[in-house]
C-alpha cells in the first residue's frame, strides 16, 4: 500500500476498547509512545485488529496544535 502521508510510525496494537460507535485503538510505537487512534468499530472488524497485531499509524493532519 502506498500513501501520500509521509508520517507514518510503525508499532504494535496493545489495546482496542469498542465503544457504541467507534473503537480507540492504542499502538506503542516504542521508546514509552503510545498513539491512540479513534476509528470506526466497522474498521476494527474490516481490518481485523486485535491486541498484538502490528500496526502503522499513520498521521495526515494540515494543522497540529500544541498547549500548555
């Protein structure tokens, strides 16, 4: 698969918690780093994802903000 996103950190599943409609998705991407993703529980189920799988988060954002 090919993306334009060039933000891409590779890791592992360590948690998935469905909620009614959407699921968060936790991937360590090591060094202490965990994203949390917040997809559709239909994704969940079209990808398969489950605790340990590999994973790729991948970051497509025009504006990322920071505050303290």
């Amino acid at each position: 698969m090919k993306l334009s996103a060039r933000n891409q950190l590779k890791g592992k599943i360590v948690d998935v918690q469905k909620g009614a409609t959407t699921s968060h998705v936790r991937i360590d991407i090591g060094g202490g780093a965990i994203v949390t993703a917040s997809i559709t529980n239909e994704a969940v189920a079209e990808l398969g994802l489950k605790t340990g799988d590999a994973a790729v988060a991948v970051i497509k954002a025009s504006d990322v903000m920071v505050g303290i």
